[in-house]
C-alpha cells in the first residue's frame, strides 16, 4: 500500500490524537448488533473519566437490543451469507421496515442488495 497523503498523513498516524485515545479510553469487551459480544474490541472511558460515561449517567449499560430470530444480519456481516439469502429479505425486512442493522442504514450490505442488486432486477421483472 502506498499513502497518497504524504503531506498530511505520516505513517506513524496522528500520535497526538493516538495518545488522547489512550488517556481516555481503555480497550474493553463490546456488544456489536447482529454479532454479539467480542472481547477486547471497543473502547470505554477510563475510571478517572467516569463522570462524562453517558451509560453510568443514563443508566442505560444494561440495556440489550432483541434481535429479530428471522433476521441473519450477524451472518451478513460476518461475510458468511449475502443479504438475499436471508428468508426475511424483501419480504418482512426492508428499508422501510428493517429487521437488523444491514437493512437500515442506506449504506448497509442488505438495503443496498434491496436497491442495486439482483432482487432488483427480479422486482422489475
């Protein structure tokens, strides 16, 4: 890989932000939609930062989403299926009513297989 953006990027990276992060954060464990838990894969604000942590304030740590059991979008973005093969997909799971998170954003895998892939195709047909 070569950085197209010597004059602003180094390869070393921001190490002012770098040590920021490191000061107020700490690497934790870390729920992710449609996957679960993942250990050591999200940050946390440190002890010393506690009174800025919106989930100590709010109360809101505890808090766990309910997946929907006919959605497969850990699955999806795991790379291990494609969004048309959920049995969910174009029928009860659409942009308008999404069931997981691929589906919701514009950008995620399943509503752009909704909008610019084969079902596309096979809608129009």
């Amino acid at each position: 890989m070569e950085n197209q953006y010597t004059r602003a990027v180094r390869r070393e990276g921001n190490v002012p932000a770098q040590n920021l992060l490191r000061e107020v954060f700490r690497v934790s464990d870390r729920a992710w939609r449609g996957i679960g838990e993942i250990p050591m894969s999200g940050y946390a604000l440190r002890d010393e930062y506690a009174e800025y942590d919106a989930e100590k304030i709010f109360d809101v740590g505890e808090i766990r989403t309910q997946e929907s059991p006919l959605c497969i979008a850990g699955m999806i973005l795991q790379g291990l299926r494609k969004p048309n093969e959920c049995p969910a997909f174009g029928t009860q799971c659409t942009p308008e009513h999404p069931l997981g998170a691929p589906m919701v954003s514009s950008e995620g895998a399943c509503a752009a297989y909704y909008h610019f892939g084969e079902y596309r195709m096979e809608r129009q047909s």
